[in-house]
C-alpha cells in the first residue's frame, strides 16, 4: 500500500512539473518589425530550433534556443542575439548591437 501512494505521489509531482514547463512549441511562428526608414526585420522560428533571420531581402539562418526566459539566436556566422518576450510571447524585443532594439510582433505561428 505504501509503494502505492508513493508512486501516485510521484507521479502528481511529474505531471506538476510537466505542465509547469512551457512548450518551446509556443514560440514557433513569424515575426515581423514595422517598416521604419524602408527596411523590414522578420524572423521565423521552426518547431526544429532552426529559423530565419531576414533584413529586407537578405537572409541569414539561426538556430534558436530558451534559456534564461529569452530566446537566445544563434546567428551562423557566430553572434548571438537576445530576444526578450514582451505580452505574453506575442512581442520580442531583439536587442541590436549598435543599433538598439528591435520590436517583432507575432504574425502566425
């Protein structure tokens, strides 16, 4: 009986754990910045942890990962670019070396 309930025990602990984790599934999509001075930002994140970087018609691949609450983007040439979510994962806000930040909206998933 006691082998029992520590099993069901553990089981309620695991599927706590379980669904408390958030799905890297919820960040998969397209984003896009508004137009500002003619050039546009977009970013598609594929359920594989592989995406797509593009500045106007320039392309450039990433992998992405969640750490830390973020999504870190491993550009291919070797950078690393920040994106903190911001309303509930609909927003990123990209930080740009040099540049500032950077605002992409959630489009589709």
């Amino acid at each position: 009986m006691m082998r029992a309930s520590f099993r069901v025990v553990w089981l309620v602990i695991a599927g706590l754990v379980f669904c408390a984790c958030e799905s890297d599934l919820s960040w998969q999509g397209r984003y896009e910045s508004p137009r500002m001075e003619g050039v546009q930002v977009t970013l598609t994140l594929q359920p594989d942890g592989k995406g797509l970087w593009m500045v106007d018609q320039e392309s450039t691949p990433v992998r992405w990962k969640k750490r830390q609450g973020a999504l870190w983007l491993h550009v291919k040439t070797g950078g690393v670019l920040i994106a903190q979510p911001q309303d509930n994962q609909k927003t990123l806000s990209v930080s740009i070396p040099g540049s500032g930040n950077i605002l992409l909206k959630k489009i589709s998933d």
